[in-house]
C-alpha cells in the first residue's frame, strides 16, 4: 500500500511539476522572477504551484488590464511638433507631443522638498491634489497635513491619495484630518482583506502634487521624515525631485486625475482642456524646459520604459549616466548597457552603498561586476541613502520620476517620469550627478562568496524585491 501511495505522489507532483513550469514559461514573458519560481516549484510541486497562484509572476487584475491609456491634454502649440527621433518614439508609442515653456527647478535637498510642498499648497486657488507611494505620521508629513487642512478649510478641493501597500503602517489618523477638513484622503487599493495580497503588483509608486493645473512637483521623494526633514540631521536622504510651472502641470493633472476616479466614485473634471504654452514666456530662454509626460504601468503605452530605455543606450553616442537606489536590471536592459560598454560609452551607475532594501544590495552585485569588468563605472555613494532615480543619456535626453532601473518600475508599477529633451536642463541633471561623486567610492567592492551566494538567491525572485 505504501508503494502504491508512493507511486500516486511521485506521479501527482510530477503532473503539478509540469502544470506549474507551463504556466510560469506562459506568463513570464520577460523572464520576471522565473528562474526562482521554477526552483520552488521543483523543490516542492503542490506549495510552489499554490505559491505562484497566489504571489507571482506578473500577475494583473481585470479592474487594472481594463484601465485605459491616460488622457493627456495635447499641447495646443504647433512647434510642439516632434523634432528627434527620440520624441517621434515616444509619440508613436502613445505618448503626447512634448510641451514647451516650462519652467523646472530642481529640488534635491530634503528641506527644499518640504519648503516646495507647502509653498504650493500655499498658492493654490481652486485645487490641490497630492498622491505618494509611502507616507509616515512623524513631524514633515504632519505638517503636510496641517496645511491641506486649512486650504481645505478655505474653500479649496483638496485630495490626497497614498498607497495602501506603501502606507500600509500608516493609521487613519492624518487621512481623516484631512476628510475633517473638508478635503478627501483615500488609500489606492488598500490592503485590509487578505485576498489583496495576491496583487502585491501594481501598486501606485507615483510621487506627485499638483495644484490648479499649472504648478507641479514630482520625483522621488515620498512623504516621510528621511525626505521632508528640517532639522539636517544625518538621516537625511539623497533624492531627487523637480518643480514644474507650465503647461506639462495639466497632463500631470490629468495623470492624478485618472488614478483618482480609478479607486473612488468620485470622477474629478474631465482633462480635455487646452492646456497653454504661453505661461512660461516670460521665462528667459534657458530656462524654459522641453518635456515629455510618461506615465508609466498599465493607464500607459505598454512597456514604454523598457522601450525608451532600450533606444536610448543604443542611439547613446557618448554617456549613459544611471543613479538608481535599486539596479535590477531587466534582461534586456543589462545587455544594451553591457554592449554601449562594449562600444566605449562613458556608462555609468550610481547607486547607494547600502540601500534600504537589503536582497536588492545582494541582486545587484553580478550586473555590476558585469558592467565594470567591460569598461563601465560603478559608483556607491557613502554615509546615507540615495533615492534618486535619474537618467542622463548624451546631451539628449534626461529622465527624471519615480522609476528605479529595476524590474519593479519596468513592468510591475505605477509610475510616473517626465522625459527632458533640452540640453539648458539637461546639463544642470549632469551638474547635479557630478557633484555626488566625490562622496562615492568607485568600483565594486571585493566579492566574497557569501555575498555571491546571497545574490544568486536574491536574483532568482528579482520580480518580488
């Protein structure tokens, strides 16, 4: 009898073996956490089957796969037209035409975030909408909160949304301050019932405020104490966030808009407004930035980061400069920057010396090894954290927003970016760059096999980091 039940068993995880591989060479179109999720299977056929099922692969929800492509209003001007090859890309890919006469500070220091958020608050009219990915309760976002509430109190329409996975340990507190007010506060697919852990996917990293359609700040920085704080201390991160006046406010209006009527019943003003291009006239030349609206995830042309990523590192003719907090690179990411390598580009990676995210510390060590032993530059930025996530490709193009160069922001995330196209802007992003690198040791620290072993494990779910 025993043999027999022996025999059943063999036979059965044998079948679920085969179940389970299909399904995962089925989904996994990119290659996304499989090699991990075949191990498991492998290891034990009935748990990884039921494990996959449940938390893996790219797994997307209807209410997500039926969002549509975000209605950004156009811009009204006809020199908007596309004038490098790069933006008749991302036109053909869906996104609109770029918009001119924007006018874009850069906001890398935690106490200018702060002081930019509540600036703007201050000078809203008529509306205020915020959303980021985490939000904390200690003393920067209090006083966020303290501020929606009064322009609330004023008459204005105030919402904030935040992300329900992201701000998870966040209580209800701040949000119904905010509700109290007069405003609305909301959670983008909380995660109060069980069966929302099966879509730890998607989630809403987007970083962005918005007020009246014409002034914006996104980037980086979400609304937590390493981000917001005021009192300079040693916690303080390195981020990278921008401040924008002009007409690419409106399309990153619609973009909140769009999250905001996805997850509540409310429908904010539709978006086909005319946005205008004159606002930023008075603003002198070189100060006035071309910009490209991505939003990225699925209300945006499918895999568009990938491919603007792709095009750029092989069109790049002279640098490809990368600070990221997460480097886990695609597949097909980590090959074009191995062959501009190949090809003499000045490829260069910045990342933190030791990140917030330990397994993605460990994911990232043989890409990098990869990329410095062709050529390529790793630098590790001592003493604290960098989240910045930005892209300097020759003097074309910069991308700046809330997407890491990792697997997450490729496939598996909302995110949001602007896409720079002047060289004026571009080169105060390559400023900033350059002056991180006296604080990073270069090259990639000595490999031990411990730290090699805990890569491989941490490379084999890159997917779930």
């Amino acid at each position: 009898m025993i043999w027999f039940v022996a025999y059943i068993s063999s036979v059965a995880g044998a079948f679920l073996s085969i179940v389970a591989i299909t399904m995962i060479r089925h989904e996994e179109r990119h290659n996304v956490g499989r090699l991990g999720w075949l191990g498991l299977v492998l290891l034990s056929p009935p748990i990884g089957l039921i494990l996959f099922l449940w938390l893996g692969g790219r797994k997307i929800s209807a209410e997500h796969s039926q969002r549509k492509l975000v209605d950004l209003p156009p811009a009204e001007a006809a020199s908007a037209a596309a004038e490098t090859s790069l933006e008749k890309l991302l036109e053909t890919r869906g996104l609109r035409r770029p918009t001119v006469g924007n006018e874009i500070q850069l906001l890398d220091d935690t106490r200018d975030v702060l002081e930019a958020y509540l600036r703007l608050i201050e000078e809203a009219k008529d509306t205020i909408y915020i959303m980021t990915f985490i939000m904390d309760e200690r003393k920067g976002a209090q006083r966020i909160v303290d501020q929606l509430c009064r322009r609330a109190r004023d008459g204005v329409q105030v919402r904030l949304l935040c992300d329900g996975f992201g701000s998870f340990q966040m209580s209800d507190t701040q949000l119904e301050q905010i509700r109290a007010a007069g405003g609305r506060a909301e959670r983008f697919k909380p995660m109060s019932q069980l069966s929302r852990l099966a879509y730890l996917n998607f989630r809403n990293h987007r970083k962005l405020a918005v007020i009246d359609a014409r002034k914006a700040i996104l980037g980086g920085a979400n609304l937590v104490e390493e981000e917001l704080d005021v009192s300079g201390n040693d916690n303080r991160w390195v981020d990278m966030s921008v401040q924008i006046e002009g007409p690419a406010a409106a399309q990153l209006q619609a973009v909140f808009c769009s999250d905001w009527n996805f997850v509540t019943e409310e429908q904010l003003p539709p978006t086909d407004f005319q946005i205008d291009e004159r606002s930023g006239e008075n603003t002198a030349d070189d100060l006035r930035t071309r910009m490209t609206t991505m939003p990225i995830g699925p209300d945006g042309p499918e895999e568009i980061l990938e491919d603007f990523w792709d095009f750029m590192i092989h069109r790049a003719e002279e640098r490809i400069w990368i600070c990221t907090p997460y480097f886990v690179p695609t597949s097909q990411a980590i090959s074009s920057l191995e062959a501009a390598c190949r090809r003499g580009i000045d490829v260069r990676i910045l990342v933190p010396e030791n990140s917030d995210l330990r397994p993605v510390d460990y994911a990232r060590i043989d890409y990098m090894n990869d990329l410095e032993y062709l050529g390529g530059k790793i630098y590790r930025y001592q003493d604290t954290m960098v989240h910045a996530k930005v892209g300097i490709i020759d003097q074309s193009a910069a991308l700046v927003g809330s997407a890491n160069f990792d697997v997450r922001s490729f496939f598996l995330n909302y995110e949001l970016s602007v896409v720079v196209h002047d060289q004026p802007t571009i080169k105060r992003f390559s400023d900033w760059y350059e002056s991180l690198l006296p604080n990073c040791d270069e090259a990639v620290p000595e490999t031990t096999t411990w730290r090699a072993t805990l890569g491989l494990c941490a490379r084999l779910f890159a997917s779930e980091l």
